[in-house]
C-alpha cells in the first residue's frame, strides 16, 4: 500500500471513531476494521510523520501517548478522498 493509502487509512480510523489512542491499539484496530497488513512498527512511524506534519495531535498522559486527528488531518483526508 502506498504511502498516502496507509496516511488515509489512518486518519480515517481516527475520524470515524472519534479516539485517541495509543500506537499498539492503533494498529490492532487497522488490523481488525481496516484489513491493513503493514506492521506495527510501520503504523508508529506514519504516526509520527502525520504528527510531524501536524495532521495528528500526539497527546502525553503518563504512559504511552495517545494519538488524535487535527483539523488539518480532517482537511487532508478530504482533498486525498475527492483525488
């Protein structure tokens, strides 16, 4: 799956089901509704490159951080959708 596949399956997840959640969580929930077959490791590294590119919000709350969709997040998966 290409790069912005994997970016738009992610941020619809998170849009769809309103969460925050953590990396592990993420990507058993994309295994389970999403059918994905990338790996873990490759769901915490487009983690934080949509964190970089302010598309997610990385939220702290002691243990392992939470990840939630932003509004420009919200706003990329609609352009990505109607292309």
């Amino acid at each position: 799956m290409p790069k912005p596949e994997r970016k738009a399956v992610i941020l619809s997840y998170y849009r769809d089901n309103e969460v925050m959640l953590p990396v592990g969580m993420t990507h058993r929930q994309l295994v389970e509704f999403r059918d994905i077959t990338f790996s873990e490791r490759t769901t915490m590294r487009m983690l934080q490159e949509l964190v970089d590119d302010g598309l997610m919000q990385q939220i702290d709350r002691g243990g392992h951080p939470l990840y939630a969709i932003t509004d420009a997040g919200e706003a990329w998966l609609a352009d990505f959708q109607q292309s």
